[in-house]
C-alpha cells in the first residue's frame, strides 16, 4: 500500500516538504533490451521546448515570487512544467509516455489531482517518473501494467477542476532517482532537489 502524503511545500506548512510519498518497488523489465538507454525516451508532448514557460525544473518558487499566481505551494521545482497553448484549452491534449516501464501509482494526490507514476531505467539505474495533473478516468491502465515509450497514458486534467486539484491545466514532469515512489512537487533545500533529475535534459530535444 503507498502511503500518501502532500506533495509540495504549502505555504501554510513548510515542514510538509519533509513528507516524501515512498515505497520499494521492483523495477519493470523493459519490453527491449535497449529501452533504457537516452536514446529511447520521449517527450510526452509536442513542441516540448516551448511549453517550459512558467516552471523549469529547480526554480524556487513563493507567494511572491511565481510566476503563477495565486500561488499556494513553496519551495524548489522538482519537476518540469509543461504549459498548453492557448487553442488547446479546451482540447482533449493526450500524454504519451516518456519510457518504457511499469505503471506503480495512479491515483488523486492532493497539489495534483490525477497522478501517474511509472518506473523506468535510465541507462541501467532505476528512476521513477511522475506525471501530474492527469485525467485520472482517461488512463486505461492499471497499477502493475507494462507501457512503452510513446505509447497514450492518458490525457491532461480539466484546468482549475477536481482533475488539477484546482491547479491550471498542464503536465508536472519529474524524474525521481531510485526505485522509491515520491511524488513532491517541491523540496525546502537544494540538497533535496539532488534526488531529481531535470527531464528537459532527457525529453525536451525539438
């Protein structure tokens, strides 16, 4: 069972950033031998470079300081956000996954609504990938099922609905090292952001 906990820094609360949401899970054979290495990952969307415009990975965010406002979490980014274009606000905006893997979360997760998170391997270490603000009703999978690179997970959430937590419609993108499920949006230090990897390093090649 994944206990689940706030997954970002509030601003109310900044001891929440100590609440990981973690568990040891085994990593998922990937349907090729090479479906590890760089070469195989995959942006989740189209245009990838350019929907970095609000939240790149590691920015520190506060009340004050966001680029999106209101802004209710504080802290580090440990993920990438991926914005919509303004003519796809009203479109169903498919995410494809980024790797090849096992599906080991899916679920609502308060500071995201609908969460994916999949175990995959980055040139044969273990990393978990966290997808957030997802239409949980769209995702067809289920906890323990197998997904390639590519391949349709699900679609973005309804902006500022139960789907986003309230939250704009967009992707939350992390890369979390090891096999430990942790769905932070946000850590208090940058010694924290160490255990994150930025994904447009991998994924945001167009």
């Amino acid at each position: 069972m994944v206990q689940t906990n706030i997954p970002a820094v509030s601003q109310n609360d900044q001891s929440a950033s100590e609440n990981a949401v973690s568990q040891n899970q085994g990593v998922a054979s990937s349907p090729s031998q090479n479906d590890n290495s760089l070469n195989n990952f995959k942006a989740p969307l189209d245009r990838t470079s350019e929907r970095v415009t609000k939240k790149p990975f590691g920015i520190y965010i506060t009340s004050d300081t966001s680029p999106v406002q209101p802004e209710r979490f504080r802290g580090y980014h440990t993920g990438t956000d991926f914005e919509i274009f303004s003519e796809e606000l009203n479109s169903d905006i498919s995410v494809k996954a980024v790797c090849s893997g096992k599906i080991l979360l899916k679920k609502y997760v308060s500071g995201y609504g609908g969460v994916v998170v999949e175990m995959c391997e980055l040139e044969n270490n273990p990393i978990a990938i966290i997808y957030g603000h997802l239409k949980l009703s769209s995702i067809s999978l289920e906890e323990g099922n197998l997904i390639n690179a590519g391949d349709i997970l699900g679609i973005l959430g309804k902006g500022d609905s139960a789907e986003t937590d309230g939250e704009r419609k967009h992707l939350h993108l992390g890369f979390h090292k090891g096999m430990g499920v942790n769905v932070q949006g946000y850590v208090s230090s940058e010694s924290d952001l160490s255990k994150w990897l930025d994904p447009c390093d991998y994924i945001c090649l167009d």
